[in-house]
C-alpha cells in the first residue's frame, strides 16, 4: 500500500487539498486533509505539488526521433517518452504511406497492444499501448496538410475490410473526410466494427458533414487544422462539428495550430466535457531546431513549429503537458477542466472512463505529479512511482 498525501489531487471538476491510498494498483481511498496510515502503508510527500489523473494521448506519431510506423522498437521509444510527460496511456498513430506499408505497420502495432493487454508492467517504465489510431489515407486533396498526395485513396470497401484484418480490435479510431466517394459505406462498416469514426482532413460541406455525423461520425480529428474555414454563409465540417453536441473536438493546443483566443472560443461552444487534447506529435519531436529529412518531405523545426517548405504546418512537437498548461495559463480554462480534457475525455471515447481517467476509488492509479507550470515530476503506473526526466 501506498499513501500520497500533502498533494493538491485534481478531481473532475474541482481540486482539493487531501490524500491518494493506492492498494494493488487501484485506488482504494480519496480524502481531504492528513490521512490515517494503514498498518504496513508506505508514505509519501507529495510536496503540495497537484495529482492528477494520468494522461491519454489519443492521436501522437512519434517522438525522439521515432515514428511509430516505424516498428516496434520505435513504439517503444515513443512510449517511454510520452510517460516523461505524464502521458500513461496513447493510441499509436499512422500516416499517410503506401497502403501496403500502412497494413504492415497497423498489423505490428496491433501486436504491441495486444502484448499490453495482456500483460502489461508497470516496470517497462514506459507508456500503455491502448491501440491504433488510423490517420490516413482516406483524405481529400485540398485539405491533405502535410500528407503525400501520391497516397491518398478512397475508402472502398476492400481497404476498409483489408485494415479491420491487419489491426483487429486494436483499431479504436479512423479518420477520414467524409465528402470522399464510398466514405458513408466505410462510416457506416467502421462503426459496426466498433470503430470510433473521426472527420479530418476535409472539404466536406455542411450537409455532407451532417450526413455524415448521422451514420456515425463523433469525433473531429485536430479541429480547425486540415478543414475547411469557417465561414459565416457556408459553415462547412468546421461549423457542423463545432455546432454538434455528439462530437468531441480534438485541438492541438499548442498556440501555434490554434490561437488561444480560438481555443477559448471552442470551450465557449464545446464545454469541458466534448473538447479532446492531443499532442499530434511527430517523430522530430524532441530534436534541436533545424533542418531534417522526414520520409519524403524536408521539414524544418524552429521554436515549437514543423513546418514544410511551403510553411505549411507538419505535425507537432507538442506534448500533453504542455497542452493542459496552455489551455489552462492562456486559454483560460480551469486547471481541473483541463486536465479532464487530456485524461476522462479521451478515456469516455475509449470506453476505458471505468478504470482509467479520473481520481477515484476503484480506478487504476495511474496518476501525475506536477507543479504550478505543468512540469511533471513523478509518474505512477498502477501505483509504481517513476520518475520523470
């Protein structure tokens, strides 16, 4: 057993001054104030630093110089480095490759999270693969981003059969835009396949997005980057998905993607309980500014920002801490509602918001310790305390 008191824990909707029993891994008791030790508990001081519940990465590429299509042990590098941001649960993402090299890597990824379902420890000291999230390569041409156009393709009924075999159940999540010839066909294949079905990438319009929300669309795959504008006689994807109370929005609050203004605007429309933060995050993550080859396309990385040749943006080098402390120091939002955003939010579209995502007895302790500027200092997986860094 294990107390972690003198902490500030983030609850769902407030933050209180208490104590964390962490017995077997679970949660065994929640109190505010010093708590009554246990026989045998072991203590430990929590500094008056804020617990929170650890974070889900729901959509990430890679880090460290890692992509994860790239294999299992560039999984594995990711892993280990999105734990150093507080992040104890991720999807691994694709991108758009040649389809071939895309059902290869989902079958490797499928195999990973098919390892860490089964037996996953704690003392790997690395993140939990919760399976795959497919970005690519259902999107259109005039909202493609950084995404080879040489690979884009139409969602027919084969590739979409052809994916469900390569991944299986680890396919939680897959995006594509809606307006695509045989998109509504796929829609409606993916959700009875209990796949979460994500808008992105698109120049779909109002009533092709809302049509498509009605066959099983509920998520919007990095809101405002890669769709088309908002506008005021024609509000396109970006305006049904905004509008829709289904939907959850994901944003790459790193104030490059999307101003904090515009980040406050979404959480005006959406709530805290429809807003999904994301890190996005590619494989240069984590590499000084410069110049680099990434797959086809030089990219260049200069404070924060990947962007091609054109300037157009290419990924993130954002992680999830980061994202709650820019939506909390810039956009405004309340700490706990933020921190809601990174970790029940993306457990409810998981289906895991049982076990995972919020301080409360019975749930995993998988938890956070961080400070006042969102720096993560410790990380615990099922109770076992790692340090961050």
């Amino acid at each position: 057993m294990l107390i972690i008191e003198n902490v500030r824990i983030i609850l769902q909707n407030t933050i209180v001054e208490g104590h964390v029993l962490v017995k077997d891994g679970i949660i065994a008791a929640v109190g505010e104030g010093p708590p009554e030790r246990p026989a045998g508990a072991a203590a430990l001081d929590g500094g008056s630093l804020y617990l929170a519940p650890g974070f889900i990465d729901l959509h990430n590429h890679g880090r460290l110089g890692a992509n994860v299509m790239d294999g299992r042990e560039a999984i594995e590098t990711v892993a280990r480095g999105q734990l150093r941001h507080g992040v104890t649960g991720f999807l691994a993402g694709t991108s758009t490759r040649d389809w071939e090299e895309c059902l290869e890597s989902v079958r490797i990824m499928a195999s990973c999270w098919a390892e860490d379902e089964a037996a996953f420890s704690p003392a790997s000291e690395r993140s939990r693969c919760l399976g795959v999230y497919s970005e690519g390569n259902f999107f259109s041409m005039e909202k493609r981003g950084a995404h080879n156009p040489k690979y884009l393709r139409e969602p027919r009924k084969e590739d979409i059969d052809r994916l469900l075999e390569a991944g299986g159940a680890s396919i939680k999540i897959l995006a594509l835009a809606p307006e695509l010839p045989g998109a509504f066909d796929a829609i409606s294949r993916l959700k009875t396949a209990g796949v979460v079905l994500s808008a992105a990438h698109s120049d779909a319009s109002l009533e092709e997005t809302r049509e498509a929300l009605n066959r099983g669309v509920t998520q919007a795959t990095h809101t405002f980057n890669g769709m088309r504008s908002l506008h005021h006689q024609e509000p396109g994807v970006t305006g049904a998905l905004l509008f829709d109370d289904r939907v959850f929005c994901e944003l790459i609050a790193d104030g490059i993607h999307v101003h904090p203004l515009v980040l406050s605007l979404v959480y005006r429309i959406k709530g805290p309980e429809r807003i999904v933060l994301i890190s996005d995050s590619v494989g240069l993550n984590g590499v000084q500014d410069g110049r680099y080859q990434a797959g086809d396309y030089t990219v260049t990385v200069s404070n924060g920002a990947m962007r091609l040749e054109d300037g157009r943006l290419a990924g993130s080098s954002l992680s999830l801490d980061g994202a709650v402390y820019t939506m909390s120091a810039r956009a405004g939002v309340p700490l706990c509602e933020a921190v809601r955003m990174a970790s029940l939010n993306p457990a409810r579209i998981l289906g895991l918001e049982k076990k995972k995502g919020s301080i409360a007895v019975g749930k995993d302790a998988d938890l956070v310790l961080f400070d006042d500027q969102i720096t993560v200092k410790e990380v615990f997986l099922g109770g076992r305390r790692i340090k961050a860094g």
